[in-house]
C-alpha cells in the first residue's frame, strides 16, 4: 500500500530507520530476519543462505501447477521490514506506539 508522506512528520525516515534499527531488522511480530539496507531483493536468497539459512524455505511459495507440478515462487519482499504505527496514526510517532513488522507476512 502506498503511503503518504504529507501525513508523516518531516523526519519520519529518520524515525523509522531507528525503530528498524533498534529491532535489529528482525520483525518484532514474527521474529523474521528482514533485510538490512544495501541488500536488494535480487540478493535477499543469497543473504538468507550466509545469515539465516533456517529461513531460507519462507523466500518461496510452492503452487501446484498442471503442467509442471509443484513450483516454487520467490516472495523477497518477505523479508522486506516497515514501520508500523500501532494506532494507525501517521502523526503519533511516540515510541511505544510504533513497532518494525514484515511488510508482507504470508
């Protein structure tokens, strides 16, 4: 869902980034690893595999498929973090309001 950033402060990146940060890029829901700036989407199996391989087998879906069988669907932006606010309210960036969640959980 896009986002507007007329309803966030000024500074809403910086704040955002901080709570990121201070989860230590994991999903405070679900204890996901999540990437950390610099690595892209192309190279999130690869991170996956050095830093947490036991969550390699959540990059992908596995649909059946006809004609195929079973196919595997890579989801990278699963491991994508965000920043959520609790009460829904771009304006309150109060820390305990505020939470680093997947962007995408299943």
């Amino acid at each position: 869902m896009p986002i507007n950033l007329n309803l966030y402060p000024d500074n809403w990146n910086e704040i955002a980034l901080s709570i990121k940060q201070a989860a230590n890029w994991t999903c405070e829901w679900c204890g996901r690893p999540c990437r950390p700036p610099g690595i892209s989407q192309k190279q999130t199996e690869q991170w996956l595999r050095d830093n947490h391989p036991e969550w390699l087998s959540h990059l992908y879906k596995v649909v059946s498929d006809d004609e195929n069988g079973a196919v595997r669907i890579a989801k990278p932006q699963r491991f994508t973090l965000t920043t959520a606010h609790l009460d829904h309210n771009p304006n309150n960036c109060e820390a305990e309001n505020l939470k680093a969640l997947c962007s995408v959980l299943y």
